[in-house]
C-alpha cells in the first residue's frame, strides 16, 4: 500500500472521529432544544439594484462580480421575474454510501434542455481568500449561495437545487438584489470536515449584538 493510500485512510479515521467527538457548537449551529426554538439577526435594507444578465453569462460569476465592483459585502437576491438557463448546473442531496450518517453530501446534476427561471433566493455574503498553500490571507472576498426553480422547457422537468458555477442564461435573467447593512458573518464549526462551510454560517448585527 502506498503512503498516499495510507494517509487517505487516516484521514478517513480522523474524520470519523472527529465527528464522535463533542464539538463546541455555537448556539446558532446547535440541534433546536424545543420545536419552538429560532435564532434571528437584525439587518438594515441598503442600496436596491435591478440587475441584468444576457445568453452567455453565468449567474454566479457575473453576481459576485457585480458585487465586487459596487463594493457590495452583504445583499439579498430576490423576485427574479425574467430567465432562461441552458445549461443549468446545480447541486442536489445525494446518498452516501461509506457513511450513512452523513447526510450532507452534495453533487453535481446537470440539465442541458433549455429551462425557465421560475424562482430564485440566495444571499450574497463573504468568504476567507486563501493562498496557493491554502492558508488564510486575512481578505475576504464576496461568494454568492442561491437556490432557484426552473422548468418549463420542451422535455425539461422543473429542477430545483443550489446553483453553481457553470450555468448559462439563455435569452436574459432579471433578479432584484438588496445591499444589507449592519452585518458580519459568524463562521460555523466544521462538523463535516469540509473546506467549504462558509454558505452554512449565520450572522450577527454589529451594531446591537457585542
């Protein structure tokens, strides 16, 4: 056995158990004690923009982009009411197999057919910037997380799921984006051993929260 197979089996172990191990939970990312249990932040409405995407453009890039040039750190996108993808690109809840308990593994589904914007929410928030090494720079940089409804196509079912980077707007998207303010984000505790967590975190209102 070689050492790079040997070293993904330690891993494997450490992360099981790391999972086992009590970890110290905020009480935002902790299971809900009563089925009554909620945890809120207070945000102030910005700047509203209207934003416009034409055949070609990816929603994802063109958003964060969007969001870097007007300086854009917290916002909400919303009421899209004009969009066609193809393809879309997004990811879907699949099974895993090694670990039944993990239900949090994602992948990949792709829809080539020609599809119709029904629906769209996400949030546009901030994330580390991490060098070549992958260590943390200190920066931080805009990452858009959004979940959409499209169908309505000839041979296309209505799709739904977290859309990622890959998707092309065929004919032209409209979604409404409001800039929040008074916010930061709250990085979560990585239970799951991921190097992505960053669209599972919450937030804190800077002004009334210490």
């Amino acid at each position: 056995m070689s050492n790079k197979e040997n070293l993904k089996i330690i891993d494997k172990e450490l992360s099981k158990m790391a999972k086992k191990q009590p970890l110290e939970l905020p009480e935002w990312q902790k299971d809900a004690s009563v089925p009554s249990e909620y945890h809120c932040c207070e945000m102030t409405r910005g700047r509203e923009f209207l934003i416009r995407m034409m055949t070609g453009a990816d929603p994802t890039l063109a958003i964060e982009r969007f969001a870097r040039e007007n300086n854009i750190k917290y916002g909400k996108i919303h009421a899209t009411f004009m969009g066609g993808f193809q393809p879309c690109k997004y990811y879907v809840w699949i099974p895993d197999y090694k670990d039944p308990e993990n239900w949090h593994l994602e992948g990949t589904a792709v829809n080539t057919n020609l599809t119709m914007l029904t629906a769209i929410g996400g949030m546009i928030s901030q994330r580390p910037i991490k060098n070549e090494a992958g260590e943390e720079t200190g920066e931080t940089e805009p990452y858009v997380a959004m979940h959409f409804v499209a169908g309505g196509g000839w041979d296309a079912p209505t799709i739904t799921g977290h859309m990622v980077e890959g998707t092309k707007v065929k004919g032209c998207m409209q979604c409404f984006i409001t800039e929040l303010l008074d916010v930061e984000a709250l990085a979560p505790v990585d239970v799951w051993n991921e190097a992505y967590t960053y669209p599972e975190n919450f937030y804190r209102n800077t002004k009334n929260e210490k």
